[in-house]
C-alpha cells in the first residue's frame, strides 16, 4: 500500500502529517496500477464448477490473498422513490474498503478488513454534516458509516448471512439451500469474467419506533445489495497475482437511513442507490478525494491494516446506528 512509503514505516502507523506530506509521491506512484503488474504465471482458468476455485478468484477480486490490505471503493447517487413520483437525486453515496482476505487450508477464505460510507453534497461535491430534510424541513445531522473491524469466513457452501435473527444466502435468485456448493455465477466472455454478487434482507429493525421514533423507518427493514462486477480474465487466471483489478456497478435499496429522521414524516418510501464499484489501483488513490480528505483528518485508523482475530458477524447499518446514537426516548431500553 502506498501508506507505507507515506510514513516511511512499516509498523502500519499512520499521522494525518505522514498522509498529506505524502500526497504528492502517491500520485506519481498511481500513474502505473500497481495491480496491474505482469504474474508470472502458472495461468490456469478458473474451475467454475469447484467450491475452493470460487473462493480463490473471489478472494483475490474482492480484495487480496496477499499479505498486505489493498483498497477498493465506490461513488454515486442515491435517490428518493415515493409512490409513482419520478425518483428524486438526494446526495452522493461515497466511501471505501480497506480488505485482506487469507485462504486457509481447507479453501475456505477468512476475510479481514475496515469499511467507511459518507454522504456528500451533489452541488458542492463536499460530505455533508448536515442535510435539510426536504419532507419535514428539520436540519438533521447525518451519520456516517464507519466500521474499523468486520471480519468473517466465506467457506464451501454457499454464504449464510444472519441478521437480527433473519438468515439470508448470497445470490438466491434460483431458489436453493445453504448447503449448496460455493458457487458463484462467472462468465467468461472475451478477456473478462463478469459475475453478480447480491444479497437481500428482511429482519426487525433494531432502531425501533419506540426508542428513536423520529428515526425509526418502521418494524421491519429489507435492504439488499446487488453489484455486477467484471475483472481481468489474465489477472484471475495468472496464479502468481495475488489480487485482480474490477470495476462494476452497486445497486442498493432499502427504508430511509435513520439519520434522515423520516419515522414521523408519514412519506412511506424508498432509498434507492447507483454507484460506481472499483479496484484499479488498489491504493488510497481508488477513494474519493472528499473522503479520502475526511479520513485523514477524522480517522486515520481506517486506513492501517486489519487486524486478524475471530469472525465478528454481519456489522449492518441499522443495527450500528441503535447500537451507536442513543435513543430519542429518554430511558428507553433501560430495566
């Protein structure tokens, strides 16, 4: 990572200083995509079919099966859909993931790694602190996402993913089990793989009506993600890279962020997202100027390795903001 040659150590420290002083030598260094380096071969193309291939093209794609996190990001718009109204541009949707992913020896892959989303002002291109609720005219605080450990283990059946209670597998448009083999729908076409990653949820809403009204979207909340992704077919196949470029699109939907404060406003709608997905240089290089800026200067942690440790779950949105900002109702969950 391009933090290292910033600060001049290796201890993964990072200052707010070492980053910006550093700032210039990473854009010379971005010039030439460190992930796009020649592999040495063996090139040997993906078994589709195996559980454990899957899991090694994945891994490298999502993140790296180096030794050392590289970084992917994304951008984009999310959108208002009230009824039959026209869908209606509200701010940008802008962060990062800073991901090491380990294959074990059974095949199966631990992933490490830290994760932020900011919201940003679409006239001025800045994060937003606070945003002036169109619906109710309150100016409410906006709450970033900033998960500085999410750890977890994608083995060789399909991926369960639970969430307050509510179970859910990874690309279950065709229906089946979690018993099902690790498989992932890859094509191959031309010198691309393209592959679709979803996930859909529906489980109670730990930011509940009775303890944060005016956050609160309701009882239950059903956010799903859906990404098309496409990555080099030589990176993937090439076995001496330890991590393949991609880029893509991310889809996302789901109740009013909490932040919004829409529990009391009566609007009965939809968040819906189109960003940008990407890896093209695996380095701070790939965030968003905005955020990266915001990072430095807030939280720097967020860009120093993660850490290894046992699996921490499914860290979801909802369930970080009760866990997180206290309830609206005084006294609320206290026995």
């Amino acid at each position: 990572m391009l933090i290292d040659t910033m600060t001049g150590i290796q201890t993964g420290a990072v200052t707010r200083r070492g980053l910006l002083g550093g700032m210039g030598a990473g854009v010379a260094l971005a010039a030439t995509p460190s992930l796009a380096a020649a592999g040495k071969g063996p090139i040997r193309a993906l078994d589709v079919n195996d559980p454990r291939e899957n899991l090694y093209g994945f891994a490298k794609m999502w993140g790296t099966i180096g030794a050392r996190p590289v970084i992917s990001a994304y951008q984009g718009v999310q959108y208002a859909v009230v009824g039959k109204k026209r869908a209606t541009p509200l701010f940008g949707f802008y962060g990062f993931a800073n991901i090491r992913n380990a294959i074990q020896p059974d095949g199966s892959v631990k992933v490490m790694g830290k994760e932020c989303g900011y919201f940003v002002d679409l006239a001025s291109g800045k994060i937003l602190d606070t945003w002036d609720n169109p619906w109710t005219g309150e100016k409410v605080e906006t709450w970033p996402f900033l998960n500085d450990k999410f750890r977890g283990t994608l083995g060789l059946t399909r991926k369960v993913y639970e969430v307050n209670g509510s179970k859910t597998v990874n690309n279950d448009a065709k229906g089946g089990s979690d018993a099902e083999p690790f498989r992932l729908p890859w094509q191959a076409i031309g010198d691309q793989y393209l592959l679709g990653w979803d996930y859909a949820h529906e489980y109670v809403n730990p930011v509940t009506p009775e303890g944060w009204p005016k956050a609160s979207s309701g009882r239950m909340v059903n956010p799903s993600e859906h990404f098309v992704l496409y990555t080099p077919r030589a990176e993937i196949d090439d076995r001496s890279v330890e991590s393949a470029r991609y880029h893509g699109g991310f889809m996302r939907q789901g109740p009013w962020w909490p932040w919004m404060k829409m529990g009391q406003s009566g609007v009965d709608g939809v968040l819906m997202g189109r960003m940008h997905s990407y890896k093209i240089t695996g380095t701070h290089d790939d965030i968003p100027r905005v955020v990266l800026d915001r990072v430095v200067k807030d939280r720097p942690d967020l860009l120093t390795d993660p850490t290894d440790g046992p699996d921490a779950g499914v860290v979801d949105t909802f369930g970080k903001y009760a866990r997180d900002v206290p309830p609206e109702v005084s006294g609320h969950g206290k026995k």
